[in-house]
C-alpha cells in the first residue's frame, strides 16, 4: 500500500505509475483541488484519511488513458487545458481555487480550432471546437463548440443545471475508445495537470486497473467495474 499526500496532479502520477501493480493507493488530500477523493467520499482531514488507508477497504477503480498516460478523473483539450496552464504554481498558491476563476475568465475568448472525433471506430463529429472533455468510467465525452463569452455562459448554465443536452454548443457520447485530430496543437490536461500541446489524443478506458482505498461505507462507484473488497 502507498499512501499519495497531494491533490488531483500528484495523484494521477502515482496512478498512472501503478496501473496493474498489485498495490493499493491510499490518498491523503492536499492539494488545490481533489476530485478523486471526493468522489469516492475520502475524508479531507488528515487523521481519517490515514484512518481509510489503515482500515477501509481497497476498491477496485478505472482509469483512462490518454496518450497513454493514465488519469482517474478527466482528461481535457482546448479551453479547460488552457485553464489550468495559465493557473500555475504560483498563483494557485497565492489565492487559491480562485485562479482557475481568474484564468477562466482569460480564456472564454480563446479561438476554436478544426476537430475530428472518433467513437469506438466511427465518426462522431466533425467542425469547430473550443473544448473536449473526457470522463473516467465508462467513457463520457463531451465536445464545446461555444465561441464566445456568452456562447459559453449559455452552456455553462445549461451543464449547471444537468441539461447539457439542451445546449446548441455541447455534444455528449459514450465510449470505450475516442481517436481525437486537430488542426493545430491543442494544450491538454489529465486530472487538472497541463500537458505538452498535442494535435492528436487517443482515450481509453481501463476497467479495474488501479486499487483505491476507501471508507467502509463509501459512496456508490465512480466506474463501471468497481467492486469492494477487503
């Protein structure tokens, strides 16, 4: 058992190091942001999250990958990327959550680019996009084709409220494998970490490949082939 003390980038490094290792990961949260771990319904105060790793059980969780990499929450192309690249180190630690506010705010104006989206082999879309996301599980992907700020205030509100389907600029589907080609290089980031700008991303999912540890009395699965066990 490792036991990871960092948020959603220090996580996702150790992950994606141990996929299919016989090893499981007990997370201690502290970083900006820890989406993981409020998902599985992991205590943020340090003794109990030592408590979970001690104690809890170890569930078995999906990853994607992305190119490769593993990631336990989301992977994501174009506007959030962009997000979180210009929210460094530095100002995260100055003010906090704030900064993806700050840098997200900078961005909604960010220029879209030519995409092609392939589903599990066939062509799912085809035109301009100003952001892709991918989430773990069964694969979800979701593609933004908002322009503008208010374009994007209009689907912003429709994914509060749960009605992304109801929004002109958003496109949601299911997957197992999703083949990803823009025009120019696009920055990308796995679980809130920035990667390198990629013209190409190729997502997957990973069902059961990494053991999390868990509350005895966790919140439902966060994937498709979770199964508790001692």
């Amino acid at each position: 058992m490792i036991f990871v003390w960092g948020g959603n980038g220090t996580v996702q490094r150790c992950i994606d190091a141990l996929v299919g290792r016989a090893a499981a990961i007990a997370i201690l949260p502290a970083g900006t942001a820890n989406l993981l771990v409020t998902n599985l319904g992991v205590p943020t105060y340090l003794v109990e999250a030592v408590r979970v790793g001690l104690r809890g059980h170890r569930r078995p969780i999906d990853t994607g990958s992305a190119n490769g990499e593993h990631f336990a929450v989301m992977a994501g192309a174009g506007f959030d990327a962009l997000m979180i690249r210009d929210a460094d180190g530095g100002m995260k630690d100055r003010i906090g959550r704030a900064a993806y506010v700050w840098t997200g705010a900078k961005n909604l104006a960010a220029s879209r680019g030519k995409a092609t989206v392939d589903v599990d082999g066939q062509r799912f879309f085809k035109g301009l996009v100003s952001c892709v996301l991918a989430g773990n599980g069964v694969l979800e992907l979701g593609i933004v084709t908002a322009k503008n700020p208010v374009q994007w205030i209009r689907t912003l509100g429709r994914v509060a409220v749960g009605k992304t389907d109801k929004s002109p600029f958003a496109q949601t589907t299911r997957g197992k494998k999703f083949k990803i080609c823009f025009d120019r290089p696009f920055a990308y980031e796995l679980d809130g970490g920035a990667r390198p700008s990629t013209k190409r991303l190729r997502i997957r999912v990973h069902p059961s490949s990494i053991l999390i540890c868990v509350p005895a009395r966790a919140k439902p699965e966060i994937s498709s082939g979770a199964v508790d066990q001692n």
